[in-house]
C-alpha cells in the first residue's frame, strides 16, 4: 500500500483490476429568506450561546449544590418536617369529629395525604445524603468550581 495524494477533480486511479474515481463534490446552502447578506446569520449563533450558557451555570449550581450539601439537606429536612406541624390541630379536629359524627375516607385522606408526602421526601432526602461520597464533598468544600470538575475523574 502506497500514499497517494491526488488533487483536481475527476481523477481516475487504479490498475485494470481496480478503479477509484474521486470526485469532489461542494455544495452551499443558503437558508435564508430572500434578504440579503448578513440576513440569516444572527439566529443561528443564540441558540449555541444559550446552550454554552446553561451548561456552565448548571455546573456552578451542581458544584454549589455539593459544596453546601450540609446545610442545604438540614433545611430541607427542617422545610418538610415544618409542613406537617399544621396537620396536627387537624387530626385533633378530625379525631373529635369522629366521636360525634361519622368522618369520610376522602377527609382522611386529604388529612393524612400531607403527612405521607413528608415521610417520603424525608426518606428520599437520607437516601440522597447518603449516596454521596464524602471525598467529593470534602472537594467541592476546597476547590473552586472547575478545579472540582477536573479532580472528579482522573481523565479531568
């Protein structure tokens, strides 16, 4: 096998057995309507800088995510326990209302539908806490955002 550079179009190589034609082929497309130049250009560029944009800031979110994961997970704990604490006048009412008149199982569930949801992002929230390794969050802690980004594989 021999390097063979061939230039021009039109070019037939080969030795009887086998032929190679090379053709070079160009085509351009103008997508734009019928303006003039510079018409189409500005739009195409938005889109790219837009997409640049929301990368970056998700990985400065998800490195602040990670950097502040204690407090943020102890908040959200907090938030959810919170929002239970005004169902439980409710069940008192709703248990005193038993006594005296015959309760629904629709008002049960819409009363105890709150307390539910909480189980279960507090149960979702150990779960996340508990999935994340404390090495990357001792890095998020002491890096800056892309130094962190580089040292979470050793590819960079």
């Amino acid at each position: 096998h021999v390097n063979v550079d061939i230039v021009g179009n039109g070019n037939v190589v080969g030795n009887g057995n086998r032929t190679i034609s090379v053709t070079n082929n160009t085509r351009i497309n103008n997508n734009g309507g019928s303006g003039g130049s510079g018409g189409s250009g500005g739009g195409g560029g938005a889109g790219g800088e837009i997409a640049v944009l929301a990368a970056v800031v998700s990985v400065i979110m998800c490195w602040l995510y990670v950097r502040h994961i204690d407090g943020i997970y102890d908040v959200l704990t907090k938030a959810a326990l919170l929002s239970s604490l005004p169902i439980l006048p409710l069940v008192i009412g709703f248990l005193w209302r038993l006594r005296t008149e015959e309760g629904t199982w629709g008002d049960m569930v819409k009363l105890f539908i709150n307390p539910v949801v909480t189980i279960i992002v507090l149960s979702l929230l150990n779960f996340g806490y508990g999935r994340l390794d404390g090495h990357v969050i001792q890095m998020a802690t002491h890096m800056q955002a892309r130094d962190f980004w580089n040292g979470l594989s050793e590819y960079g």
